[in-house]
C-alpha cells in the first residue's frame, strides 16, 4: 500500500525534505544559530515532523487490514473518524510524557550551582 499511488512521491516529497533538508538548510546560516526563538521553531518542527513520520508510516495499513471484512468491493483506506481517536492518542501519551518530565525537573536544580567554570561560561561572547 505504502508503495502505490501517492504514498511513495508524497513520502519522499514531504518527509525527506521536511525532516531533514528544511531544518539542516535553515540551520547553516550562522546568525540563525544565535537566534534562540528561531532555534526552538526548528526544534518543534523536527519534533512535529517525526510524530508526522510515524503516523505516516503506521496509517496506510490500518484502513485495508481493518476493514477487509466488507468484501473486495468495499474495502475503505480509511476509517471515518480515526483521526480524532489518533490525535487523542497523541495528546494523553505527551500529556502522561510532559507529567513525569516536569516532575522529574521538579526535583533537581537545573543551574549548575558548584561548577568552577560557571563564571567563565557565563561571560562567553559567541
């Protein structure tokens, strides 16, 4: 299924240049990289384009395979209403994800108080 139709020219179109050529071509101008809100939309668009990456991996063969039982004439590539179950999922896993990471950096200090090259490394100009 994945190799058939659109999935193919639409897989390497979207995926190999938005997972990787979009965020190494914005990433290698120098001024970008001093840029920390900009560094941070790269990081969130790598981070979406991944989670599109396996949902774009797993979705084409959820639709034949579940809906097989409707004979060779009816068989759907899709499941009407998956999409909201899909997101749903996404959200409580990252919601249960985030929970435990908050709670762990809760707990411990994220300034390096007893480092002796903490001066020096605040003072750096790049």
């Amino acid at each position: 299924m994945r190799n058939t139709d659109f999935w193919n020219g639409y897989t390497i179109a979207f995926l190999v240049i938005g997972h990787f050529f979009v965020p190494f071509a914005a990433l290698l101008v120098q001024q970008v990289k001093k840029m920390p809100y900009v560094i941070s939309g790269i990081a969130v668009w790598n981070l979406l384009m991944h989670a599109f990456d396996l949902y774009w991996i797993i979705i084409p063969e959820r639709g034949p395979s579940l809906t097989a039982h409707l004979g060779a004439d009816h068989i759907q590539t899709t499941i009407p209403g998956a999409v909201v179950f899909d997101v749903l999922a996404f959200v409580t896993v990252a919601g249960i994800f985030g929970f435990f990471l908050l709670r762990q950096l809760a707990s411990a200090s994220l300034f390096p108080c007893r480092d002796p090259r903490l001066d020096e490394s605040l003072n750096v100009v790049n």
